[in-house]
C-alpha cells in the first residue's frame, strides 16, 4: 500500500493499492500482428511491455505476409496467438 499526505495539511489523503499477480504466461509467448502501421505501433508497445513477442505485418508487408501465412503448420509453430487489428485495404 501507497500512502500520500500534503505536509501542514491533515484534510487531503490520497492512499493507492497495487495489485501483484504472477506471470501471465509461464514461457516466452509470441504473438503474430496484422493491422496498418500507424494502429499497430501502440499496440506492439503495450504488447512488448507485457513481455510479449510481438511480429507484426502491415500494408508495407503484403509480399512477406502471403508467404508466411501459406504455411499453416509452421504458423502455429511460431507463434501462440494471432491479433487482427484495424483491417488495410491494398491500394491505400
């Protein structure tokens, strides 16, 4: 627990509890990203943050993401979830 007071002032308090919880993920979790860039960037950092590895496809990566994507069986060896962010369209 957290405890705050202004000095000379007995009238403000402000008092803040942290909640530690373990892990969410007992191993190295990676995680395969699709979204236009300019979404992706925000989520890749909370992702990151939460100690996640993060891959991530954008409308600069059509040609890289059709050939990875092609092969199911070693898009499930590579990674543990797939996020489907804010949908691109090709041409914009």
């Amino acid at each position: 627990m957290l405890r705050a007071s202004l000095a000379g002032c007995d009238a403000a308090t402000e008092t803040s509890f942290i909640k530690v919880v373990p892990p969410a993920f007992s191993s190295a979790h990676r995680e395969l990203l699709i979204a236009r860039s300019k979404f992706a960037s925000p989520i890749v950092a909370m992702l990151c943050a939460m100690g996640v590895d993060v891959d991530a496809y954008g409308e600069n990566s059509i040609e890289e993401m059709s050939r990875d994507l092609a092969d199911a069986t070693a898009l499930l060896a590579k990674c543990d979830a797939i996020w489907l962010g804010c949908a691109f369209f090709v041409g914009l």
